[in-house]
C-alpha cells in the first residue's frame, strides 16, 4: 500500500485499520477514470489522491476543463477516501456534492485529486475534495456520503 503524509488532519474514524484498496489503484475500477487521463495514486484511512493530465475529452473546444467531468473525479476521490476508512463489505453512496471552480484546469495541465474525510457517522459522512495544480486550488467540493453497511447475521 502506498502511503504519504496527510495534506490536511482530519478526525481520526473508528476503524483500528487501513481498508486494502491497492487492487483500485489506476482508474479505481471504473474505465471513465483512466479514459479521462485520470489515476488512483494513493490513499490512508480517510484520505485518497489522483493524478490527472487531462484529455481532450474532458475539455470543451476551446481546451478548458468541463465542470461537470472535474465533478466527476472529485465525487471519485472522495468516495476512494471513505471506502478506505469503512471495513470490508461496507459500502457508500453520495448523497449530495457541492463544487466550487475558482480557476479553469486546461487539458494536458499536471493536475492533483485528494478526497478527505472530514467526519464519519455510522449511516453519514461528510468530506471534501481538492483539484489543485500545484499549490493552488483550482475547485473545491464538498460532499455527504451514506455509508452503508451490511446487516448483521
């Protein structure tokens, strides 16, 4: 498992023990990540990061970043934070995102994703998500997730 020091602290979540993602790393198990020029990189209880240089398809022709698709990828990476911090065979789904574009990402720019939980409840979390070039934030989002959780036996 790949580890870097946090960006940001957060609480620390219940769980003792990092969830095992390394098999989601890359496009995290969904094609349209890897097709937009996008890549899982690493992660941590609570914590998820992407790389992306974007592709003409996630531009509009004049080669600026479509909001919707930089949606798209914040949504992943937040959600790959939180499935990080569940246990095995629990699961989560957005309920609602928020995002904020303060400067247009250009396609082919060297781009950075981090997801981070902010607070974990037992049914709802609540975390949020940077597109950075570099040092500078480009959007910000902010999301509530349901965390779903198997019933017991």
């Amino acid at each position: 498992m790949q580890h870097e020091a946090p960006h940001l602290s957060f609480p620390r979540l219940a769980s003792a023990t990092v969830r095992d993602m390394d098999r989601w790393l890359g496009d995290g198990g969904m094609p349209l990540i890897g097709e937009l020029g996008a890549a899982m990189t690493a992660y941590g209880e609570g914590w998820a990061t992407a790389e992306w240089r974007p592709t003409p398809i996630a531009c509009n022709p004049a080669g600026t970043v479509q909001a919707g698709v930089q949606s798209v990828l914040l949504d992943a990476v937040m959600n790959f934070a939180l499935l990080a911090a569940l246990e095995p065979g629990e699961r989560c789904a957005t309920l609602e995102m928020k995002v904020s574009t303060m400067r247009p990402a250009l396609a082919g720019a060297e781009l950075t994703l981090r997801g981070e939980v902010l607070r974990a409840g037992r049914r709802v979390a609540f975390l949020q998500g940077f597109l950075r070039q570099g040092e500078e934030t480009l959007t910000h989002a902010t999301a509530t997730f349901a965390v779903l959780r198997p019933d017991p036996p």
